[in-house]
C-alpha cells in the first residue's frame, strides 16, 4: 500500500506499532492539468534532465480538469529544480 500523509512520523510510529513493514519514501505532488499528453511533456522534461522517475500514480477523477500526480524520481531536487524553470 502506498499513501500520502501530512504527518509522516506519526503515520510510522502508528502503523509500525500495528505490525506494519514501513518504507518511507519522499515523493513529489505535482498539480497538472488532467489532459491528453500532460505525462509525456512531464516524462520528456525530466528525462532531458536525466531524472529518472521510479515510479508514479495518480490521484485524479476521470473528468476533472485537474489532476494530481504523485511522482517518485532518483533526484527530488534536481526535480524540483527542473519542474521550477518548465
């Protein structure tokens, strides 16, 4: 199971203490428009920066014009810096 929490130590210490196997991650929330082609253009900017992305999901209703996509990559900051200028 992966989830996105707002307080993280908590959710451990919590899960930990129920038996839970806990792997935490840090992930990037990207806000982006829910159209056609708006993963690729994420995709291709990150590779010409040579970010990798592990994995992602996202978190988005079908028909909502906005999206939410939860990205894991090799490099947060170069991410986050890359993101930032495109």
């Amino acid at each position: 199971v992966r989830m996105v929490v707002d307080d993280p130590q908590t959710a451990i210490w919590l899960l930990e203490e129920n038996g839970a196997m806990v792997v935490e991650d840090e992930v990037l929330l990207i806000d982006s428009n829910n159209k056609p082609g708006g993963l690729a253009e994420l995709a291709r900017t990150l590779g010409k920066a040579e970010v990798n992305i592990e994995y992602l999901y996202c978190a988005t209703a079908p028909k909502s014009r906005k999206g939410l996509l939860v990205v894991r990559v090799d490099d947060v900051n170069k991410a986050l810096e890359v993101l930032k200028k495109a």
